[in-house]
C-alpha cells in the first residue's frame, strides 16, 4: 500500500497479469512435503509445499529472460519477498496432540530453504530480497485454543504459549544466521530481514499506545467473543458470521491472521527497522 501497488496475483491463475509481481504461495500449505508428515502419522493437507512453489519460481524465470544478462536487466529493480514459512508446520503436530520438539529433518530443510531460492537465480544479478522470519505463534488464537485443554501448559509473561514461542524464537534465530552466511557468500545482494517475531510482541508490549483494546487481545474479532474463538471450517466472512463493531481496535482477525490494523501497525514498526522510506 505504502508503494503503490495492487495485491499480486498467483502464479497459478494463469490468466492473471503478473505486470506487477507475482505469488507463488499456496494457503495452508506446509513447508514440507505432505509425505513427510504421512510417515509421522500427522496430518496435513495434500497442497504442493514449498519445494514446487520455488520450482515455480524458477519456471516464472526462465519464461521472463533468455540469457542472465537478460534477466539482471529485468530484475534489477525487482524486490524477493522469501517467507514466512513454518506456520503450518508448527500447528498440524500441535494441533493433534504431538511434540513440536525440532525436527532434525525439518531444521536442516527450513534453513536450506534461503539457499535453495538464491541457488535458483544467478547471484550475480545482485537482486535485493527480504527474508521474514516467523511471527509469536505461541500467542494466536489458534495455538492457546489447544492449549487451554493441557492443563501443564506452560505461559510466558505475555500469556501466550511457551513451548510454542520459545520454538519460533529458536527457528527465528537459525534463520538469522543462516542469512548472515548468505551475505558473506553473496557480498553485492542485498539480503533484509523482516523481524516478524519481535514486531508483533511489541503489539502486545505497546497495546494502549497502539489503541488495541488491552481486555481482547487475544480474542479474535471474527467469531462470537468467545474465550480464544476459533472458527474453522466457518471462515470470516461466510453467511451468519458475527464480526466485532471496531476490528481497529483488534490484534487477531480470525485467529490464524490478524488485523490490517496489526498487520499496518507492525509493517510500521519493520520497515522503521529496516531503514526504509517507502515516500522515495
């Protein structure tokens, strides 16, 4: 919004115009293959995971240039957007009753990941991309619905789930450092990280000043008021689903995502961060 530019279009749709961008994610998809799950007996839906998706990528450019020379001049003044992955990965185990202890597999998978998507373009066209790591799940809706029903659960100072925040906390810093090696072994890119994690406790921490209603911040807008409303398979935005009166004054939407207040307010909070001035 700060840019200018329209929402992009999927790269599946295939009438789409990609004139300004296009996205290669696929809702609910895990960042692991499907089977990788099935022989943990978790499961997840059948979407393609992440390998395809930068298979994809790789596919949009090849069909964009011929030559690299030709597609440094195309790209040169693209921006990579790279994650945020794990989120799914994270609930389907916790969500049905099993550990979300690291996963050696899924750890040497997850921070690979970054790699794998610059091995996919020639480094030499010096494109800037932006990595986010991921956001506090431990304190959506989503995740404390599940934890309601353990009574071991353990709650850090923010009220939301430990385990869970501190395994997001671990993965965010692995994915820091395994960006710092991509910087020393790709000097003229440049690689911003977008601190998802942080950004959203400082909702939480600055709540009042933010103009959040401090007695819901973790009740979603969409749903009933119910304690840590969850609504799925009843999506927002269906027949007969009630929403709050003032979803501005609300960090979580439906429980999964949240506001386009929050998610404005952290956008502020990042791109300050980052050094960025959107006006130029």
């Amino acid at each position: 919004m700060s840019l200018g530019l329209p929402l992009l279009n999927p790269y599946l749709d295939k009438t789409a115009s990609f004139n300004n961008g296009v996205n290669f994610a696929v809702a609910s998809a895990t960042t692991l293959d499907p089977s990788f799950y099935l022989v943990r007996g978790i499961i997840v839906p059948p979407l393609p995971s992440l390998r395809p998706q930068l298979s994809w990528f790789k596919t949009y450019l090849t069909s964009e240039c011929s030559t690299p020379a030709d597609c440094a001049d195309k790209l040169k003044g693209s921006l990579f957007f790279v994650g945020e992955f794990g989120y799914n990965d994270i609930y389907a185990p916790y969500g049905q009753g099993r550990s979300i202890q690291r996963d050696p597999d899924f750890c040497t998978f997850s921070e690979s990941t970054h790699y794998q998507f610059h091995q996919r373009v020639d480094p030499t066209w010096c494109f800037p991309s932006c990595s986010s790591g991921k956001l506090s799940l431990g304190c959506f809706p989503t995740f404390l619905a599940v934890a309601r029903k353990n009574s071991s659960t353990t709650y850090d100072d923010f009220g939301c789930v430990k385990s869970v925040n501190d395994l997001t906390s671990s993965e965010t810093n692995d994915l820091q450092g395994a960006l710092n090696s991509l910087r020393n072994e790709f000097p003229d890119t440049v690689i911003l990280y977008a601190d998802y994690y942080n950004a959203f406790l400082s909702l939480l921490r600055q709540a009042t000043t933010f103009g959040f209603d401090t007695e819901k911040l973790f009740i979603p807008c969409c749903g009933d008021d119910g304690v840590y409303n969850v609504l799925l398979p009843t999506f927002c935005g269906g027949l007969g689903v009630p929403v709050c009166p003032n979803p501005n004054v609300r960090i979580h939407w439906d429980g999964i995502h949240l506001t386009q207040e929050a998610y404005r307010r952290m956008s502020d909070i990042i791109i300050g961060n980052l050094g960025i001035n959107c006006t130029q």
